[in-house]
C-alpha cells in the first residue's frame, strides 16, 4: 500500500487495545485502496496485549514502531509524523474505524481549500448516532461554565453540531484528535504536537497554533469515522482523570501564563469540591460513588503543585 512519493500518512498510536486497533487496520485495508498513494504507521507504546505483534504478522505494509515504554500520545506521534513523507498526515485513534471514502473526501476537501491547515471528520458512536467532533477553543469561562452544567442550557464550551447541515464543512475552531487531517506544509510551520502533554489537549495546543498561524480548521461531515472512545483510557481510568487537568493546566500555562492558570484552579476546586462531598457522602453505598470520590479527592490534592 506504500507508495515512493505518498500523498498521506495514516498515523496510529495505540496503547492495548489489539482488537480495536486490528478492526482499525482493516478498514483501512478496505477503504484506502491501492495507488491512493498511502502510507500507514502504527506506533505502539509498550501494550502487552500482543497488539505489535499481531500488527507484524497480520499487516505486513504497516510501518510498526515498537516502544519500549509508553511515551504518551504527543511523542508517539511525534515519531511517526518525522518518519513519513506524506504531503497530508492523518492522526487517527486505534479505536476508529474510518467509513468508506471518508479519506478521500477529507483529502479533496483540503485539496481544494489551500487556506486549511487541519480538518476532522464527523464523528459517530457505534449505534451510528453523533459524537462531537470539535469544539470551541478552551478558556477557563467556558470549561467553568460546563463543569457546572449550564452548558446543557445554553452552549458555550461546546458547539450545537445536532444542528449543523451534514452536506456542507464549517470552519470550527478545534478539531479532536481522533481523526484529525494536517496539512504537512503547516505542521512545518508550527512546529509537531507539544511533548509536554503525556495525553490529552494536545489537539487543542496544535489548533491554537494553526490559529495564531492564520491556518483553517474545518469540519467534513460527508467524512465518517465511527470512534469506539477512550478504549485505552479506560484502563487507567483515574490516571488519565488527572492527566487531562493536568493537560489543561500546561495549556493555559503556555498560553495565558500564571494569571490564566489561577483562575482555571479557582473555577475547578468551586466545580469540584461538591462533586467530592456529594460523592463521598454516597460512597459508602455505591462501588460507582466511591470511584468517583476517590477520583475527585486525588484531583484536588494535586492541583495545587500542576
């Protein structure tokens, strides 16, 4: 499936979750012909599930690169975006499975519009109904007023997508990393994702700079990709809690500095602290609950020193 001079590169991390990443691999295999001039690399962090194995045997035009540790989701992206050659690079999560002629509309509509330097696709859950896919860029206001649930009444922090037409792309401002389309040529001029961030927010760090940059982001919904969702966070469920505030909190650091940072605290400690009183006053009644409070007590122990 590789060609000498490809147009895309195809980037898969993956971090155990062999049976999604091989369902993955074959929709690829099925909707990426040959001569689309495609080349696909997986990146595997250390899973001990046999999913680089299993890509090795099972996948032979598959460049794998092996881990030896996990190196988080930026740097392993890192290192497959500096091996490829392809004019566009596509990230995608091992947990995707990419629709017939989504790659192709994706790449025709960046083709066809030299001011994007990024494009997402329409995300859908597997019952097939819609996932957001993008989002408005962060600010502290808007991930205040969502962790106290006003979002539901009136939308800040997140975009009305159920209501957006499906025949026609519309600039967005920050597209998730599921499926996230980038032009080679403003990669370039930015620079890679930030290996500051172990995991998550990194899309959101890449947008700002694609903005500040006066490169597009647009949404393609005639490109489907159904997205299984957080198949590897799952497994650490509480660490990867505290890695996406620890994410935020470097985000708002490298672009706002100390004064941002303190207010986005402030604003989680007021969303948070009931959270951890209401759920620990359950816990002693539910598994759930307990969870739950555990998970919030360590989050508000932690902030302080992120």
């Amino acid at each position: 499936m590789t060609l000498m001079q490809p147009a895309l590169s195809i980037i898969v991390v993956n971090w155990n979750t062999r049976d999604l990443l091989e369902q993955c691999l074959c929709a690829l295999e099925r909707g990426v012909p040959d001569g689309n001039q495609v080349e696909i690399f997986v990146v595997d962090n250390a899973s001990t599930d046999g999913s680089g194995e299993m890509v090795a045997g099972r996948f032979e035009w598959v460049h794998l690169i092996a881990n030896e540790e996990n190196v988080g989701f930026a740097r392993a992206n890192n290192q497959a975006i500096l091996q490829s050659r392809g004019r566009y690079v596509l990230l995608l999560n091992s947990d995707t499975e990419v629709r017939p002629g989504a790659v192709e509309r994706l790449l025709a509509f960046m083709e066809g519009r030299p001011q994007a330097g990024a494009a997402g696709s329409r995300l859908l859950n597997a019952d097939g109904s819609l996932q957001l896919s993008c989002h408005p860029m962060l600010t502290p206001e808007r991930e205040f007023w969502r962790l106290i649930f006003l979002d539901r009444l009136a939308p800040r922090a997140t975009y009305e997508m159920e209501r957006w037409e499906t025949d026609r792309p519309r600039p967005v401002d920050v597209i998730k990393g599921a499926c996230l389309l980038l032009r080679r040529s403003a990669l370039d001029e930015v620079g890679l994702l930030d290996e500051g961030y172990f995991m998550y927010t990194e899309e959101v760090d890449l947008c700002y700079r694609l903005a500040a940059a006066g490169w597009e982001r647009w949404w393609v919904p005639q490109a489907e990709v159904v997205h299984y969702g957080a198949a590897s966070a799952r497994q650490a469920a509480q660490e990867m809690y505290v890695h996406l505030y620890r994410s935020k909190v470097r985000f708002y650091r490298k672009f706002g500095g100390a004064q941002r940072v303190g207010r986005f605290k402030r604003f989680v400690r007021l969303a948070y602290w009931p959270r951890l009183l209401l759920s620990a006053a359950g816990a002693p009644f539910s598994t759930r609950l307990s969870q739950s409070a555990q998970t919030y007590r360590r989050l508000l122990g932690e902030l302080p020193a992120m």
